[in-house]
C-alpha cells in the first residue's frame, strides 16, 4: 500500500536485536558511513557470485537488501516505478517484487536473475530515480515451476497468485522476522497460518522442492519428549514436527509419503534461537529425496521413482487441529514443482542471509 510522502507501509525489516537474524556480511563498516553517505549513484553495481556452486543456476530468486549504503533513498518516490534491475550478460531486464521499502532503513526486494554463472562473478546493474521506468512484477519473479511463496508477512498473499490470501487461527500473529516479517507461533494449541484453496499441493508430484526459514525459540533443546507441529497437510507431507534426536540435540522432520508404501522420513538436526534455512528437494530421476541445511546437503535418502500421494487437506503453517505447535518463527515459505540443485540450494541461503550480492559503483 502507498502511503504519503510515497513511502511504502513498513513490513518490519530483519530484527537485528534478534541472535538469529542474519548480519550484514557486504554492507559498508558503520564507522564509514558518513564518509560513504551520498556517493551511491545510478546504476550501483550488484556482484553476484558463489565460490560452492558447481554449475549454472537459472531463473533464480535473489533478495536484494538495501539501505543508506547501498542507494540513495531521496532519489527514489515509487520504488515500483523507479527501480530496474538489469542482468549485463543477458542484457535483459529482470523481475522484481518490492518486499518492503523504507527510507533511511532496511529495504528489501525480490528479483529473478536468468542464469548466475558459477564460474565466475555475475553482474546485474540497479538503476534507481525517476527515469529508471521499473515495473514491479512478483508473479515473474516466481515465474519457474513455483507453486506457492509465502513471504509470510503482514500482507500474508501468496506472490505465485494462484492461491487466495492466508489468515491467521487461534492466536498465530505476524511479526518481525527474518526477511521482513514471519509467521510467528507461539506455542499453543491448533496456531495456524492457514493457506485456503491449496488442497493441490504435493499431490502427486513426482518432483518438489520445499524450502523456509526456520526460528525455533526453545531455550533447551529437550523438548522432553514433545513434538512440536511445525507445518500440517497430511498424505503426502505429514507431521512436520520438532523432536529430540538420540543425543538429546533438537530436530526438525517431515514425513514424505510416496506410492509403493515409500517414506522418507529424515531428520534434520537444527541449533534452537538460530535462524536455519531447511530444504527438502525430490527429483524422481534422480530417486533420492535430497535435505539442505544452511545450503549444505545432508544425507539423502534412496527412494526410488514415485509420486507423492494426494490429500486434499489445505496446508497449513502451524496445526489443522488441537494439537500444540512449535515457538517460534517461520519465514519465506516456498513450494515448487521441481526438484532443485544442490548449486540452486546454495544460493538460496547465501541470498536469504545477505552473503551473496556484493554492492559498489560500476567499474
């Protein structure tokens, strides 16, 4: 929503009281900004580049995180009208969606670069002010196979379009989180962001990527002998749940469940008070159901070429029944009918924790 002054309505940018909120690994020292205040001009130079990836990613979203340091905000009214991102290899414009913009502070947004090379840098030019003639275009950016993004914040609208507005039950709030704002849950019994409309997803799929942000707020991480529900849908993708592993440190797992009697059931070992970026990816040529914590491949499990099994329940952040849910916070919830790679996977983190854009002025 627009508001005066064109200043956009604050989405609560990365809480940075928070221990688990990412830093900022490529902003200019604080002890030189006033040196540096003033000098960003367009176009600034955004330097893509991760040294782990082993091939080519493509269609991919990346999250640009500004502030004084890396634009000048009195140059910009309507940043969906007066921002551009342009890919120099391509030399093509790219798609972006305004997460949140907020002058003098933390912004962030969305665009999809074509291909990041991962043999060398890529760079994509941000062109900002009246004549940057932008076009703000959230579906496009979430163009390729995504089924549903769930930004998860005051706004609570899935940016793929093909699903109706979430709603928050019995005391689930919005608050800030890591990437702006988060589902934030507290504990309780049946907390839910519910997702209407989406009985489709995870039904026989034969591929899928499921990836988030996770924030589980447990001072101990021995739960005694609880399981937390994290995300409900049931059939293919059941119980997601925190739990105990066998040396006591804190878990999170989802049961997949595919045709022929298959199950993948893998945990993933998280630090509690930590922000952790999970992800599960099934490419049925493939046959391994693949894990990701932090961008790194866990062990994966061999479960041959299937298809996911249908429910028609919709899914949901939280608990679709009486059941007590985890404390904590969810955040960039995402959906799609592709299994990614592990260089996709890597990216991802290293864009959602502000680690893989360097910004400066072009050479």
């Amino acid at each position: 929503m627009l508001l005066a002054a064109c200043s956009f309505e604050p989405k609560g940018g990365p809480d940075r009281s928070n221990p688990g909120d990412a830093g900022d690994a490529n902003s200019v020292p604080v002890d030189t900004l006033d040196a540096f205040a003033g000098t960003v001009t367009s176009p600034w130079r955004l330097t893509l580049h991760d040294p782990m990836q082993t091939q080519d990613v493509t269609k991919a979203p990346v999250l640009v995180m500004l502030d004084p340091t890396r634009i000048d905000y009195a140059k910009v009214g309507d940043p969906k009208t007066q921002l551009r991102f342009h890919e120099l290899d391509d030399n093509t414009d790219l798609p972006f969606e305004v997460l949140s913009w907020q002058p003098g502070d933390k912004s962030e947004i969305w665009i999809q670069v074509h291909t990041i090379q991962f043999d060398q840098p890529n760079a994509v030019d941000m062109y900002f002010g009246a004549g940057a003639n932008g076009n703000d275009d959230a579906t496009g950016v979430w163009s390729d196979n995504y089924q549903l993004v769930e930004h998860l914040d005051q706004n609570l609208v899935d940016s793929t379009g093909k699903h109706a507005d979430a709603t928050t039950v019995n005391n689930a709030t919005v608050d800030p989180g890591h990437i702006g704002y988060a589902a934030h849950m507290h504990g309780g019994d049946g907390e839910e962001i519910a997702i209407p409309n989406d009985g489709d997803l995870f039904n026989d799929y034969s591929n899928f990527t499921f990836d988030c942000w996770l924030y589980a707020d447990y001072a101990d991480p021995d739960l005694q002998g609880a399981e937390p529900r994290v995300f409900d849908k049931g059939g293919p993708f059941d119980l997601a749940r925190l739990h105990n592993g066998g040396s006591g440190e804190l878990q999170m797992q989802i049961d997949l469940h595919f045709t022929s009697s298959k199950n993948s059931t893998h945990p993933l070992t998280i630090q509690p008070r930590n922000w952790t970026h999970l992800a599960w990816t099934y490419q049925h040529t493939d046959q391994n159901v693949r894990f990701y914590i932090d961008g790194i491949q866990d062990s994966p499990d061999n479960i041959g070429d299937r298809t996911m099994l249908v429910s028609t329940n919709d899914f949901a952040v939280g608990v679709v029944s009486s059941l007590p849910v985890m404390s904590g916070f969810i955040d960039e919830m995402r959906v799609a009918s592709t299994g990614r790679s592990a260089s996709y996977m890597h990216v991802q983190y290293l864009s959602g924790a502000d680690q893989l854009i360097s910004y400066g002025p072009p050479p």
